[in-house]
C-alpha cells in the first residue's frame, strides 16, 4: 500500500526558515558567551586593582609599662615617753660638772701638740728663695776679697790663656756649713777644680731663714779666673 504525504507537513518547504532560526539561535549563544567573558575580565581587573590600593597597616609597637612598684611598708611610728617626776624624787646617774676654779685646776698646764712632720720637712728640704738669704761673713764684698786671696791660677790655663768665669753651687746647710759644692760651667785648665777647692775651705756663713727658722738654702756663685 503507498503512503501518501501530507503537503502540510512537508519539511522542505520550511528547511530555510529554520536555518535561519539555528543561525540566529547561534549568534545569540555566542554573543552571550562572549559577554560573560568580558565580565568575569572586567571583575578580574577590579578585583587587582583594588588589591593594589590597599595600604599596609602599620603596627606601632608602644613599651610594656611595668607596673608600679608596691608602697613601702610602714614604719611604726616610735613614741618616747617622757616620765615627769617631782623637783624631791632623787635621780640616779646624774652627771654633774664642777666648773669652780680652785687652785688645783690653776696649775693645770695645756700642752700644744707639736707637729714634728712640718719639723722634719724643713729640716730635708732644700730651698732656692728664702725670706733670709744666708750671706757669707762679712757680706758679698768680703766673699769676692776672701776669692782673690785665696784662688791659685792654674798654670794650665795660665799657659794657654783662659780666663772667664767658673759657675759653683752649694747648699749652705742650717749650720753655716758649706756641702755638695759642684761645678754648674767649667772653662777647663783646671779652674773648676780650683774653684771647688776654694768653696770647700770657705768659714762658715750666716745661714739662711724661712719664717724665722734657720733651713738649707742652694746657692750658686761665680768666681772670676782674670790673668794680670
């Protein structure tokens, strides 16, 4: 038996009208694909964009503070008690001072304490400026008279003509006494040795004093070699 066909449901007559249906149907789907894409793009950048806006917070880190240290325990306050007794209740351990002064405390002598350090001090010490200086007997004027009398030329320098001025020092001890004599400057031949030996037979001088004490004094002296 043949089987006939509808003309009303026929699909060729129609296969254009759905092509472009599917067509469209197409561009719709890919349009919004395409949409969907840009947005999760754009919330993407956004998302970074903000992310790099955020600022690092800063944390300040404050002292511990130590707690206060606890009060100080209290001292008990010490309270003295004064008893109050009558002018006739007898008192023991009383201590009463005489102050009368009879013959006994009179001849009561005070000894001042001597300082033997400051003694021995200047005793030792040699001084080169004094208030008193020691002067040789007689004053300087007989010194330089007691030198030329005394001073032999020494026949080394006086053959090879020196002349000038030996320069000597000494301590003129508490005494008077001359000691440590020594040449300061020498113009040889012989003449400081000369002038030693003169220094050291010289008579004792007047010594010299600091506050009224006799102490040691360095003294430095010319003696003049001159040939005539």
């Amino acid at each position: 038996m043949e089987l006939k066909k509808n003309p009303k449901a026929d699909l060729e007559k129609r296969r254009g009208l759905y092509l472009e249906i599917g067509l469209v149907v197409i561009l719709a789907a890919v349009l919004v694909a395409f949409e969907v894409k840009s947005y999760d793009a754009e919330e993407a950048e956004a998302f970074v964009r903000e992310a790099e806006q955020v600022e690092e917070e800063i944390i300040i880190q404050t002292d511990i503070q130590e707690p206060p240290p606890p009060p100080p325990p209290e001292v008990p306050e010490v309270t003295t008690l004064i008893e109050v007794v009558s002018d006739d209740q007898e008192i023991k351990n009383e201590v009463t001072f005489n102050a009368e002064v009879n013959e006994e405390t009179k001849n009561i002598a005070i000894t001042p304490v001597v300082v033997e350090q400051e003694e021995e001090e200047e005793e030792t010490t040699i001084f080169t400026v004094v208030e008193n200086e020691p002067e040789f007997p007689g004053g300087m004027e007989a010194l330089y008279k007691y030198l030329a009398q005394n001073i032999k030329y020494p026949q080394l320098a006086r053959d090879n003509g020196i002349t000038g001025k030996v320069y000597v020092t000494f301590v003129v001890e508490r005494d008077g006494s001359i000691a440590n004599p020594k040449v300061l400057r020498d113009i040889g031949g012989g003449c400081g040795a000369e002038a030693i030996r003169v220094v050291k037979s010289m008579p004792k001088w007047t010594p010299g004093k600091q506050r009224g004490k006799a102490v040691r004094v360095q003294f430095n002296l010319p003696v003049n070699f001159n040939l005539k």
